[in-house]
C-alpha cells in the first residue's frame, strides 16, 4: 500500500501549488495580454527542454541511490559527481540561451514594441536553467530513498513560489521582465530548500569519483537521448505554432496546454513513487503495475469528462473572455491525448527501472521525424486545432508502443 501512499504524498505536493497557480496564471494572462503571456509559456517550456542538459543524470541518481541505499559512501559520491557535472552543463546551457537572445524574437514573430522586454526577460530566464538543474539533483537523492513526505513539503512551498511570486510582481509592473524575474526568485527558493533537505549528504565532504560518474553516464545516457527528444514532441508544438502563426496567437494553444500540464501532475506523482520502487527491484512489480494502471484510471477519466464538458466555461472563468470558442475545442483535444500520456507513464518508468532506457530512447527517436512532419502539415493547414491533433496523436502511438514493448520484456524475462 505503500505505492497508495507515496502517490498520494506526490499528488499533495502537485495540487496545494496547482491551486496556487490557478489564480496567477489567470492574473499573468489578463495583465500580460495574450502575446506576452504566450511567451511566458514559452519560458516555462525553455527550462523544462533546458533538462536535456542534465545528461540524463537525474533519472540515473534516483535510480543509483535506490540501488545504494545501504552504501553511504557511494551515496556521497553520486550526488557530490552529479552536482558538479549538472551545475557545469546548467551554465554551459544558460550561456547558449544567452548566445541565442537576439535571434529569438524574430524566430518567434515577436511584436516590434515588446522585443526590448522579452530580449531582457530571456537575459533573466539564462540565469535560471543552472539554478532549475542542480535543484532537480538534490531532488533526486531524497526521491531515491523515497522520502516523499520531506519532497511534497519541499515541492508545496516551492512550486507555491514559483508559481505565485511572477504574478505578484505584475503588481509592480505589468512586463514579461518582472514576470521572469519571479520565476527565478521562485527557482533560487526551491533550490535553497532542497539543499535544506538534503544538506546531510551535500555537506558531508565533496567526493567526485570517475567510476560512478561513467557508471551513471551509462544509465544516464540513454535518458539524455529520451530528453533530448520527448521535450521536442512536449513543447514543440508551441514553437512551431508561435513562427508559424506569430507570437499573438500561441497564447490560444497554450492557455489550454497549460491546463493539460497542470493535470499530468496526477500521472507524475503516481510514477515517481512506482519508479525507485521498480529500480529496487520489488518482488511484487505485476502486481504494484496493475494497481497502476487501475489508480491512474480512477484518477484521470473523471477529471477528462468533467474537462471536456465544461471547457469553455474553465477557460473563460480562468484566464478571461479573449479565451472562449477555439481554445475550448483545443483543451477538449489535449485532454483525450492527456488520458492516454498519463497511462504511458506506467510502462515508460517500468522499462527505464529495470535499466531497459534504451528501449525508450529508440522509440522516441523513431517517433520524432513523423512526429515533427505531421505537427507542421496539420498546423499550416488546420491551425490550432491541427497542433492539438497532432500532439494527442502523438502520444496515443507513444502509450500503445511502450505498453507492447513492456509486455515484450516481461516475456523475455
């Protein structure tokens, strides 16, 4: 009952800062308007793709310390190694977006008298990727000993900030720049409270090892490939449509995107505990994945009905009437691809525990050209609502592929 426990834990943490964000996405939509709250979005998905950076090696940390759970001294030098190659890669990936500045706002079809803010809010958001990645490592040590009490505590009060702290600088001023200048106020408070957390092991004594560094490189590289892609086939779409259709429309897409993102906060909690679980090796793992599968139902479809019945009336009362008529359709369409996403966590974080991440890889891999292909062709010729369909689509193929791939392995095994 333990899996129960810990989703419920996980699910804690995600719902008391949705339901702070709830309210400032709708102040930061009415108060940006709907181009810069479009690349707001956007900056949000910037430091989620920002993980590729991480070389896989957050995954590869929970699952070590899973591994290592009776070994203090490895323990050290996994987090100790891991800390410095992922703070070193955040500032080399900070200092590219920085490098990039003054090309984004044409990329992005930025309206000519909001380029000087986004070209200093992106100056911020550089600084933020080291500060969101080193942050995801101290996380991982305490998700690898499943201490998930000390983790939704910490991801509350964070989350809480991050979400809440760019809307009410918009009382100071109504610019993206302060915006983001919240969220990196909200990133520095998440990481001062996981060092907290997990001060016992950071602060033993720094023991970088070459041997557990190619050992979680190993593990991790595979990932690095799954995150490399899986954030293109996530956050592509917003892009694609921003230089596409232009920057004052992607606000339409990712009003209800953002919603959809919210609810896969339900299926990341239940994967998270199932995760160091499986890489532990627990003797129960058929029975702990279909106890998963039945959570993730009774949680999911009842939320997607009340969703897609009442679209128009969530989006409007949210973020304000400018969001009535096509992005209500395109939340009814995310929301069907939302159902099956969520299922695909189960057999996605079963085959990377048992050390398979190159079964996952391989498929993100193969499914990102078509992918790419039919986001582009559906959104120049259906718009919106084509980038809706071809997300959902998406991530059908994705679950029915990983479901046979894990049922593949419990044959050979």
């Amino acid at each position: 009952m333990s899996l129960i426990k810990n989703s419920i834990l996980n699910l804690s943490g995600f719902m008391i800062p949705t339901i702070v964000a709830i309210p400032s996405l709708g102040i930061l939509a009415r108060e940006l308007g709907t181009e810069l709250f479009g690349i707001f979005t956007l900056a949000f998905a910037i430091v989620g793709y920002a993980s590729i950076f991480d070389a896989g090696l957050t995954r590869a940390v929970i699952r070590e310390i899973s591994l290592f759970r009776n070994d203090h001294e490895e323990q050290i030098k996994i987090i100790s190694t891991a800390s410095v190659s992922v703070f070193l890669l955040g500032c080399l990936a900070g200092s590219i977006l920085y490098i990039l500045i003054p090309f984004i706002p044409g990329f992005l079809q930025v309206s000519i008298f909001h380029i000087d803010d986004v070209k200093s809010s992106f100056k911020v958001l550089a600084i933020t990727i080291p500060v969101f990645l080193l942050n995801q490592i101290w996380l991982a040590y305490l998700e690898g000993h499943e201490r998930f009490a000390i983790i939704n505590m910490q991801r509350a009060l964070s989350s809480s900030s991050i979400a809440a702290i760019p809307a009410m600088l918009m009382l100071i001023q109504h610019t993206l720049y302060y915006a983001i200048v919240g969220l990196l106020i909200g990133r520095v408070i998440s990481l001062i409270m996981s060092f907290y957390f997990s001060r016992e092991i950071i602060l033993r004594r720094f023991q970088l090892s070459k041997e557990t560094y190619f050992r979680l490189l190993k593990f991790g590289g595979w990932i690095t490939i799954s995150n490399i892609i899986s954030p293109v086939m996530v956050y592509f779409d917003r892009f694609v449509i921003s230089h596409l259709l232009g920057a004052n429309k992607i606000a339409y897409y990712t009003a209800p995107s953002e919603a959809v993102s919210r609810l896969l906060n339900i299926p990341t909690a239940l994967s998270r505990a199932l995760f160091p679980k499986l890489s532990a090796g627990n003797a129960d793992g058929k029975k702990l994945e279909k106890l998963s599968y039945l959570l993730m139902a009774g949680c999911c479809l009842p939320i997607v009905f009340i969703g897609i019945f009442f679209a128009e009336k969530i989006l409007v009362t949210w973020m304000g009437s400018a969001y009535a008529g096509e992005p209500a359709k395109i939340l009814q369409i995310l929301l069907i691809g939302f159902v099956f996403n969520a299922m695909a966590q189960i057999p996605f974080s079963k085959i990377q525990a048992i050390g398979k991440a190159h079964i996952t890889a391989s498929l993100h891999m193969a499914e990102l050209i078509p992918y790419l292909l039919m986001l582009y062709f559906l959104t120049v010729n259906y718009a919106l609502t084509g980038a809706a369909v071809a997300w959902s689509i998406r991530v059908m193929v994705d679950f029915f592929a990983l479901f046979y791939l894990s049922r593949k392995l419990d044959a050979e095994r």
